[in-house]
C-alpha cells in the first residue's frame, strides 16, 4: 500500500507539470491580455507593463520562469490585474472560505443525503421513499442558481434573520445560506445514489444469508449492506469534494463571499494569468490527491481490492 | 486667448469659498452617520497611480485628497490647493497648499505631489494610468513614460512645502478638471518605501483624505472610518464609509431594499420604472457623463460598403433611438444624435438635422439612401455587428438587427467576451462594433478626442478639418463654438451612428442627503454627504 502511494504520488509531478504546460499555452493563445483596455493603452505604456510583468520573455522562458519560482520560492506570482497583491495573497485570502463553506456544505450534503438514500431504499416503495425521492428530485430541480436568489429573498429580504452577503469567519449566520444553497443539489445527488445501489446490495445473496441466519435487521444494514453499498457514492464524492471545497462560482457571486470560485473564472475573462494558473495547480493538485483518497478508501471498504 | 488669461491672473490668488454639504436648518441629524455603499467588483487596487478602475476610485476619493475636489454640481472646488495661478502664457500654474495633514500627523507637502506624479509616469511603476500625466499635458510626461528621461525631468515642482508648480508643454483648458482624478493624488513616499505593494493594506495605508482604511476584506467589504488629521474633519458628518462588494446586480439590488446597502448607484436594467413607482424619491436617474454608440470601421480592414457615406446615413437614420431609450432601457437615459453626452459642462448640442426628422421620414431617407447606393431587395447589404457578453448589449443589438433589417439590410450578430472583443476593435476587426465611451473629466474635448486621427479612435475615422478644430480649441477662448463644429463634421461624415446618452439610474436610503446628484462625472465625496433623522 505505501509503494503505491509513492508510486501515485511520483506520477503526480509529471501530471502536474503538464498540467501547467498546457493551460499556460491555453492561457496565452486566448486573444486579449490582461492590460487589453477598452481605451487602448499607449504601446510604451503597455511595454513597460509587459516588462514589469515578464510578459516580454518568449513563452517558454516564462513557463521555465514560473515553474521555479513554485518549485523554489513557492511563488506564484504577482497578480496583474490586483496589483498591490501577488497570487499566493489572494489565495491564502479566499481559500480558506471555500474551504469553510464547502466543508461544511460537503458534511450536510453526505449526512442528508447517505441518510435520505438509506431511508428510501429500506422502506421500499413506501411512503418514506416516495418522500426521499420526492425531496430528491426536488433540491435537484433547484440548482444553486435557484436557490441561492430564493434564500436571499426569503432570509433577508422578507424575514430579515440572515445578511444577504459577505463573510466573517466569526459569525456563522453568513455561512448558513452558502452552505445550504451549495448542498442542496449534491444532497439530491448522493440520495439517489445511495438508494439505488443500497436497494442493489439489499437484493443480493450476502443480505440473504445475513437475514436468514435471523440477523437483527438493524445489523445486516448496518454492517453487511452500507459498506458495499457506499462505493459508487464514494467515487463520486471524491471529485465533488474537490469541486466543493473549491468554490463555487454562483455562490461566490452571489453571496460575495470573497471565496476562490469565482477567482478562477473572474481570472480567466481577465486574463490574470498568475492567478489563474494559480487556481488551476490548487484545483488540480487537489483533484489528484483525492483521486488517491478515494483509492485507497475503495480499499479500505472492498476487501476484494488491492493494490 | 488673452483675455481668458489676464481675467484668470487677475483672480489670481483669489481662495475660492470651500464647500461641504451642510444640513440644511430644521434638518436633525440621525445617530448613525455610516454609509455603505454598493460596489460590483473588488476593489483592484487601493493606489491611487496603480488603479485603473472607476470603482476603486470611488474608494480612492475618500481616502486621499488631490489638488482639487468636485461639488455636487462638477465644478472644481479647492482640494489640498487653497489657491492657485496661471502664468499668462497658461504654461505655468503655480499651486498653494493649505496645512492638511497625512492620517498619521505628518504634513502633506507640495513633494508628496510630485514624488505621486513622477511615480505615475516612472516606467518602473508600469502605472496603467500613466497616459492620465500625458493628456494632462505636463512637461516630459511623455518622454518619461517613454524612458528617454528621468522621472525627475517632470514638470511639476516643490518650489517649497507649500508651492507647488506645475509647467505644461502647451495651453490646456481642462487642466484644472484633470486634477480631482485618482492619478494626480499625492502618496506618501515614506510609507511606500516602507512596505512595498503593501502600502495599500488596512494598517499599512498612510492618506491625506477624510477617511483611513479600517479594515479591507477583498471581494466582501472595506470599511473606512472618519480621519480626525483631516483639515476638514470638523465639517465631516458621515463618520464610516462601507464599500460592499455584491457581484450580482440583482442580489446587490435585493439587500439594498433589505437595508443591508443604502446607495445603489447602477441599478439593473429595466427595473427602474417599477422601483420608481415603489420608492419615489429614493429612486432617480441624473445623467452620467458616458455614451452609446455603434460605430463603422472605416480603416483599410473594414469593409467597402461602409466607406459610403450614403450608406452610413442610412444605417444611422434607421436606429430609432426612442425605442432603445423608452422601451428597452427604461432608466432616464437620453436618445443620442450626436456624441458628446449633452450634460457635459459647457457644451452646446449641435443642430442636427435626423435630430427633428420624425423616424418615418428617417426611414424613408435610409431606403432612399441605400437604393441611391445601389443595395435593394436584389442586392441587399450584409452587416455584422459586434458586441461584448451581456444581456443590455445583446438587447440593443438584436433591436439594432431589426431596425436595419426593416431598411433591407442583413445583419449577423457576433457575440464575444469583453476582452476578445478589445483586441478585435483594437486590431480593426470588425464592421459595426458597438462601444461606449465615458469622460475623463467635465469637458467636451474628452469625447471629441476619441475620434481625432491620433485619438482611440478604433473605427480608424480621419477628417483632418475636425483635428484641425480641436486643436484650436485646447486654446481657444470659446470652444463651445468649435466643438459644435466639430460635432457637426463627424455627425455629417456620419463616422458612428450615437444611441444613447447614459444616465445613471439609482436607489439612495431616504435619509441620506448630498449625493451629487447634479455631477455628470459621478465623483462623490462622503464627507459632502450626511444622514438626517427620519
């Protein structure tokens, strides 16, 4: 098991650094600059831009330039279009945030909805299952973009009892609509998951034997059907942490939380390169050493895998 | 010109009356004098030469003091400068400070002044706004920015603590206008050098305004409170200034009217006419310095039909500038038949002829007009227009399609990102783009410029008499005159067809008094504002 995570962890360098290579090509072949103005700036103005910002060096000079201020420094980089802040501000400023509310919205979304699927496929076709699908369905209808304008109008516009926005790490009433907005349609996701591959692992011979031997039924739920039943719930939370903790754009934006998801798309239609790149190594080593987390949970859970 | 000179140099030394919003009497004062106020973006930047950006300005304004300040009507009012002269030829102004200080008790001195200048024109600092010194005209601005000259070469000296003297490289009638912009503000060298990049942060921050940064969480708020250094604190009532950052219209509309903002200063299209009906005088639309319009390119890439001016006057005559303002953007916006926005100081609309056709006979003219240029049923005209991701351009622009397409003319409409559809009207590709542009300061030629040869100017239009025009304006003792002639060139050579001129539709919380309402500009001031009792 320890070799191969050294193994996967050794691939992860390669992956990343081409990771680096192509969207930093991407970036650059995206017309427009950073400092592309709608009053076009004076070519010498833009010059110096360009050379405070080493824009002028050749491409392939500025990937080599920027993969060693990471690898030595750990230096992303100054921002170009905030310019009293360099990237590793902007995230040490906004990740912690995403990662807050996206957590928090990651835990409720499992519990409501592991809890919510188990409930549904146990009570087969009965009322509580038409109720969990029911619910189900209906946070699915609501994408975040939904929600998120609904909260606002019913918690601060109508009831007043929540701020319509903003962020203190202090007070908690400014993550509740977040979080809830954000949980919402994974919630649904992870309900329906669960349900169909518990009523999956419920009709098959272990469960059988399980209750035939006279097991309590909490028991043969508990410890012979969740377990199996959680794989493809857990491979698909895998990538969904990541993207949870990593921001959302429309919860960003709405709540204007401060958080990174809407860095990564305010940086991409500004072409603020450092930071876009920025964003792009934080998601993509994330998204890489929770691949690794699912793997070796996968493990954990199937004694039929191994590594 | 002399007598523009000798009347300024008899005045000379005059300290004009200061100005702060005063309650009015019978007026009561409310406990609570904060203001917070909505912004759409994080503040980029906090420096003053650094910013590049109208909302960080808003910021900015508060936090700093310039050399002069705007009143609720736009007019130049004493800032850091108590007085000031004009040398004869109107090369030389000579600037007299009052005692202001910075918010951590040092003097603000006429160095201050010029180590900000020179850092906005010293290629090190790479300062978007550089061009700011450059249409300001000072001496060796330009070759500066260029890096032919040191920084120092700039022409603008500390004679002493308290004189300042600014020489230009030629007579320039809004110089006093440039000089409320973010990029003129003093900065406090010793601060800068201190910190670095960090200068800008809550702690950090040294300025000479009427307010100091408390606290700034990027993208969610920044909270300025009143600086007791200020010379003017005395007469400050709105003791903390918020910024809320709020990056969707519609939510930032939704805790405006929870209360969580009490000014709104851009509300959502289309909304304004319900939200006037609801909030009466809470709800208005002043005119704001900015306009609309689609313009032709006319350089060697853009196509052959538009190089016909027939053809041109057709597509100009057929824009029902109505419907676009009355139906479409509902918010006390003005039809446009010429380009510079008509509230600006000093401008006098030029008569322009479509201007009191009624659209019939517009309609007619354009068909008449495009049939005399060989296009009809057979041989109709096929246009595309460009504009950038959002919901108002892709409205004006489908509206646009329809008004040309009842004239026989075909157009595609081509949608790109803002920033590829920059690059694009940079580099001369594409036909009809449409664009907007707003003042740098309170005066025509801000608007005029944009279409001389050597201006912005994307559409690549040239008329060597309208440079010639403005050229003599910059001098000229009456360039109200001039300027009408030189919008009468380019409304006649037809090298944009206007839409509209803007307003700026917004919501303020009853109880807050002084927002300058009559400024084109949109410059305000919170220690000019305050809050009565209800």
């Amino acid at each position: 098991m320890f070799a191969y995570i050294m193994r996967r962890l050794a691939v992860a360098i390669p992956t990343l650094l081409l990771l680096i290579v192509i969207s930093f090509v991407l970036m650059h072949l995206a017309p427009g600059g950073p400092f592309s103005h709608e009053r076009e700036l004076p070519a010498r103005v833009l010059a110096n831009l360009n050379a405070k910002y080493g824009l002028d060096e050749p491409l392939w000079r500025q990937i080599v330039n920027y993969v060693y201020g990471i690898v030595v420094h750990f230096d992303f980089g100054p921002s170009f279009v905030y310019p009293d802040r360099t990237v590793n501000e902007l995230l040490a400023d906004g990740f912690p945030v995403t990662l807050t509310y996206g957590s928090l919205a990651f835990l409720a979304a499992v519990l409501v909805g592991v809890s919510l699927g188990v409930a549904a496929a146990i009570r087969h076709n009965s009322w509580l299952d038409y109720l969990a699908v029911g619910i189900s369905i209906g946070a699915q209808v609501l994408p975040n973009f939904v929600m998120a304008p609904i909260l606002v109008l019913i918690f601060t516009l109508w009831y007043r009892i929540l701020p319509g926005g903003g962020w203190s790490f202090s007070d908690p009433s400014f993550w509740i609509m977040p979080v809830v907005a954000l949980a919402t349609s994974y919630m649904a996701s992870i309900a329906r998951i669960t349900r169909s591959s518990m009523l999956e692992v419920l009709g098959s011979n272990h469960i059988r034997t399980a209750r035939a031997k006279g097991m309590p039924e909490h028991r043969v739920i508990l410890r012979h059907a969740l377990k199996p039943a959680m794989l493809p719930v857990i491979s698909y939370l895998g990538p969904v942490f990541v993207s949870m903790i990593t921001g959302s754009v429309v919860i960003d934006l709405y709540f204007s939380t401060g958080g990174i998801g809407k860095a990564f798309v305010e940086s991409a239609l500004n072409r603020d390169y450092a930071v876009m790149m920025g964003v792009t190594i934080l998601i993509g080593s994330l998204t890489i050493l929770f691949n690794l987390v699912v793997d070796i949970l996968y493990a954990w859970i199937d004694p039929k895998i191994r590594y | 010109m002399t007598k523009l000179f000798t009347t300024t140099a008899l005045v000379a030394a005059l300290a004009l009356p200061t100005y702060a919003a005063q309650p009015a009497e019978g007026e009561k004062l409310a406990e609570d004098q904060s203001l917070s106020f909505w912004i759409l973006d994080a503040i980029k930047s906090a420096d003053p030469q650094l910013t590049s950006s109208r909302t960080d300005s808003d910021m900015i304004r508060q936090l700093f003091e310039g050399l002069m300040n705007e009143d609720e009507t736009g007019a130049m009012i004493p800032g850091v400068a108590e007085s000031h002269e004009i040398s004869e030829d109107g090369l030389t102004y000579t600037f007299h400070l009052r005692d202001a200080k910075w918010s951590n008790g040092d003097p603000v001195t006429a160095g201050d002044f010029v180590y900000a200048w020179q850092r906005a024109v010293n290629p090190e600092t790479a300062s978007e706004y550089a061009w700011f010194m450059e249409l300001m005209n000072i001496v060796n601005a330009t070759a500066i920015v260029n890096g032919e000259k040191a920084p120092e070469e700039l022409g603008a000296k500390a004679v002493d603590d308290k004189t300042l003297e600014v020489t230009l490289t030629k007579p320039t009638p809004y110089f006093l206008k440039t000089l409320s912009h973010s990029t003129t503000y003093p900065t406090p060298q010793k601060v800068i050098e201190e910190h670095g990049e960090a200068w800008t942060r809550a702690g950090n921050m040294v300025g000479n305004g009427a307010y100091v940064l408390k606290s700034h969480d990027l993208g969610v708020e920044a909270v300025l409170v009143k600086n007791d250094q200020y010379w003017d604190a005395e007469n400050t009532i709105i003791d903390e200034v918020k910024f809320v950052t709020v990056n969707d219209q519609n939510t930032g509309l939704t805790r405006t009217l929870a209360g969580e903002i009490d000014w709104m200063n851009q509300l959502p299209a289309g909304q304004f006419p319900r939200l006037k009906e609801e909030h009466g005088d809470s709800v208005v639309a002043p005119p704001w310095a900015c306009s609309y319009a689609y313009i032709f390119n006319l350089s060697d890439k853009g196509p052959e039909e538009l190089k016909d001016l027939r053809v041109r006057q057709a597509l100009s005559y057929a824009v029902d500038r109505d419907i676009i303002v009355d139906k479409i953007l509902q918010g006390g916006q003005e039809p446009a038949y010429f380009w510079t926005h008509w509230a600006i100081e000093g401008f006098e609309a030029p008569e322009i002829e479509m201007a009191g056709w009624t659209q019939q006979e517009r309609l007619e003219k354009a068909k008449a007009l495009l049939a005399e240029a060989g296009y009809g049923p057979d041989n109709p005209l096929e246009l595309t227009i460009q504009y950038n991701t959002s919901e108002d351009h892709k409205k004006l622009a489908i509206a646009v399609q329809q008004f040309w397409k009842a004239i026989g003319v075909n157009v595609t409409l081509n949608n790109y990102e803002w920033k590829v559809h920059i690059d694009r009207l940079n580099n001369q590709d594409f036909e009809v783009a449409r664009y907007a542009w707003c003042g740098d300061y309170n005066e025509a030629s801000t608007f005029l410029d944009y279409f001389r040869t050597d201006g912005y100017n994307q559409g690549k239009w040239s008329n060597a008499e309208y440079d010639k025009l403005l050229a003599e304006a910059a001098t000229s003792e009456n360039p109200a005159e001039l300027y009408k002639q030189a919008e009468q060139i380019l409304i006649g050579d037809m090298a944009l067809a206007p839409a509209y001129h803007y307003s700026q539709p917004q919501y303020i919380e009853p109880s807050l008094r002084g927002a300058p309402l009559d400024n084109v500009m949109m410059s305000w001031y919170a220690k000019d504002m305050y809050r009565v009792a209800e």
